[in-house]
C-alpha cells in the first residue's frame, strides 16, 4: 500500500519560517501532482499549494510570495517551505498526492496531518 509521511510541524512566533516534508512509500507506479492543504479549527480545508511533476506551482492567494512548494521526484517528496508565518496561517496541514500504485488507475492519497501553530 502507499503511505504518506509528514514531518516538520510544530510552533513558531509570528515572522518565522518552517519547513514541511512529505515522502510517499510503498508499491508506487508513478505520482502526478502533489500539494499541501491545510484546515483551521471551524474552518472548511482549503489548498495551500499544488506542484506538478515539471514543477508548476499553484498557491492560494493569502500564501503567495511567502510559501514555496517543491518536490524531489526521485525521492517522491514534496516540501512546503513557510516564510514570514502569521496566525491566521495556524491550522493542520496535510499532503496530498495524486498516485498510480501499478500502472492503471490514480488516486489521491492523504497524510496524517501536522499541527503548525502560529503565536502573535
């Protein structure tokens, strides 16, 4: 089975920079898009950032210019680098991966979830 791993959360002030990962294992054929979403307590999930395989990006508009989503194929990881952090962007933030296990048939596969909270 394919599993996605998460790592990188925690607690920062206000101003600061966190680096989130996310490595896909397990029986992989191949991995189209990936990205980041996130979900604030009472709040809907909403996308953070999207990358393709030849690396075009998309980003929500109140991360753009301070987030930066990239991927390493060979390592089928995807990394979320988070500059100039404010609260508002508290929330859990989870990986998503759009993956073929055999050679028919995608799907989206989810993280577990990691925690990133933003002190004022």
């Amino acid at each position: 089975q394919v599993q996605l791993v998460e790592s990188g959360g925690g607690l920062v002030q206000a101003g600061g920079s966190l680096r989130l990962s996310c490595a896909a294992s397990g029986s992989i054929f191949s991995i189209n898009g990936m990205g980041w979403y996130r979900q604030a307590p009472g709040k809907q999930r909403e996308l953070v950032a999207t990358i393709t395989p030849g690396g075009r990006t998309n980003y929500a508009d109140s991360v753009k210019g301070r987030f930066t989503v990239s991927r390493d194929n060979a390592k089928n990881t995807v990394f979320l680098q988070m500059n100039s952090l404010k609260p508002e962007d508290t929330a859990v933030y989870y990986c998503n991966a759009y993956i073929a296990p055999t050679g028919w048939g995608y799907r989206d596969y989810w993280g577990q979830g990691t925690q990133v909270t933003v002190s004022s």
